[in-house]
C-alpha cells in the first residue's frame, strides 16, 4: 500500500499554458487559426470560471478575427476532454478553467470565483473500502471544495 502524498497546489501560469496547448495541438494536427489562438489568450485572462457563452460573447465584442458560437463550444469541448480546461461548478451553474492533463481536483472561492488547482486529493484508501463494500467497479471521482479565498475573508 503506498503511503498517500501531500496535497500540493498547482499554479496554472498563463503564458506557459497556452505554449503548452499550442503544442498540444500542433503535435495532434490541430491548425492554429488566428481565432483559436485568440481564444487561449481569452481563456487565460478570466480571474473567475467562464462559461462557453460568456467567452464567445466576450470574443465578439472585442475582437476582430471572432471564432463563431460552434468553434468556441467545440474547443471548449476538446480542452476540456484533453484536460486543458477543467470544469467547475458555481452558484451560477458551470464554467472553465485552464488547468493541466492530470489527476487534479480544485478548491473554489464563492465570493470572488478565485480557483486553486491541487494534486494528491488522497482517496484512495476510501475508494478500495467502497469497492470492496458495494461491489462497485469504481472508475473515477470528483471532488471540488469550496469556501472564502484568504482575501475575501478580510472583507
Ligand atoms: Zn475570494
Ligand atoms: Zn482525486
């Protein structure tokens, strides 16, 4: 049995995921449209989860190469399968945020919609106890926390 590690957070920089994306999609074949590339720039800007139609709405009003509604929703889509963006949920429903391929879960501020990535969630131990007591083939979990970030405490 391995001894489960420390959770540890994961900082998503900004200009290291979109080179990191572009790459992934360069070595998948994908083309690099002007819009999509735009699109990343977008996606990194939000302090907060954004939803697929407050990114296209966003990328109307500002941009001159826009991508249409069916891009956005489809790249939001692939990201999101390929684990580029993870999905979270907020009071309002749903949205995105860039994150990396990997076994990662994310801690979320209600006030502000701050996110912080971790690895390390540690459940393991829990999900054998429940395979073995439910007969259940566990394939997967999801966790999300969520609370004040330290900077919405002091308000
Ligand atoms: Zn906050
Ligand atoms: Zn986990």
């Amino acid at each position: 049995m391995s001894q489960p590690s420390d959770a540890a957070t994961v900082g998503v920089n900004p200009e290291f995921w979109v080179k990191a994306v572009r790459s992934y999609w360069q070595g998948g074949g994908y083309r690099l449209t002007e819009p999509r590339q735009r699109m990343l720039d977008s996606m990194v800007a939000y302090a907060a989860p954004f939803s697929a139609e407050q990114l296209y709405a966003d990328m109307q009003t500002v941009e001159v190469v826009a991508p249409g509604r069916a891009t956005v929703y489809r790249t939001i889509e692939q990201l999101n399968g390929a684990g580029w963006l993870a999905r979270i949920h907020t009071q309002s429903g749903e949205g995105y945020v860039p994150s990396f391929p990997g076994h990662l879960h994310h801690l979320v501020c209600t006030r502000c919609g701050k996110v912080v990535a971790f690895e390390g969630c540690a459940l393991e131990g829990l999900v054998e106890r429940l395979a073995s007591q439910t007969d259940f083939m566990i394939e997967g979990h999801l966790l999300q926390l969520y609370g004040r970030c330290g900077e919405c405490q002091r308000v």
